[in-house]
C-alpha cells in the first residue's frame, strides 16, 4: 500500500513524499521522518488513517479534549433529567459521609458556590 498525506503544506516540504514502512508483528509502523515533519507531528502526536480503495492517507489530528460517546451520552441523559426536574434526590447520607471523609480538604457544604456552573 502506498501511503500519501493530505495537504501537507509547511514551508519547505515537498507536496508528495513516497516513504515505505515495514509492519511489525503487533502491526504497528513508524512514520518515516519526512512524513511527520511534513504532518509536522512529532513525540506523542496523533495521526488519522484514512482507507480508500487500495490507498492509506495520513492526515494530523489536532489535539482536542476526547469525547467518549458513552460519556457524552450519559451527561446528555443527566443533564435533560435535571433540566425536567427528573431523578433529582440527595445523595444517601452515608455515601455523603464517605465521598468527604476522602477528600484531603474539608468542604463546607454549605458554601456558596463562585462563578458559572455548566454541564
């Protein structure tokens, strides 16, 4: 398979660079270094693969925060519950009690809370 890179335009760079990488045993590869300082990736970088037909491409993915669709999902579902009014009790007393008894700060429960409080 050949690999190519999207719109690898830093200064410098040669538009199409042809590299060949050998897939170990646990099918990992390395990037060439031409190919990630075209990506302009490095250390801990992350790269997408894209397959089309018979042909890998390569792009940069941009650091963002991760969004786990379960997670999403979830606070969606709790934040539409709260929003209705649903589901909403106080915590058990003893699962209070513990959840402080961990904390390495004391909190005042009773404390007014400061700024925006957003889902």
């Amino acid at each position: 398979m050949e690999i190519q890179t999207f719109n690898a335009a830093r200064p410098g760079c040669p538009a199409t660079i042809h590299e060949v990488a050998t897939i170990t045993s646990k099918g990992q590869i390395t990037l060439p270094k031409s190919i990630r300082q075209a990506l302009g990736v490095d250390f801990g970088g992350k790269v997408a693969f894209d397959l089309r037909g018979s042909q890998v491409f390569v792009s940069p993915v941009e650091d963002g925060p991760h969004e786990d669709p379960a997670i999403m999902s979830f606070l969606t579902l709790l934040e539409k519950g709260i929003q209705s009014g649903q589901h909403i009790t106080t915590l058990p007393e003893d699962m209070s009690r513990l959840m402080l008894a961990v904390l390495k700060q004391p909190v005042d429960l009773n404390e007014e809370i400061e700024g925006d409080v957003t889902l």
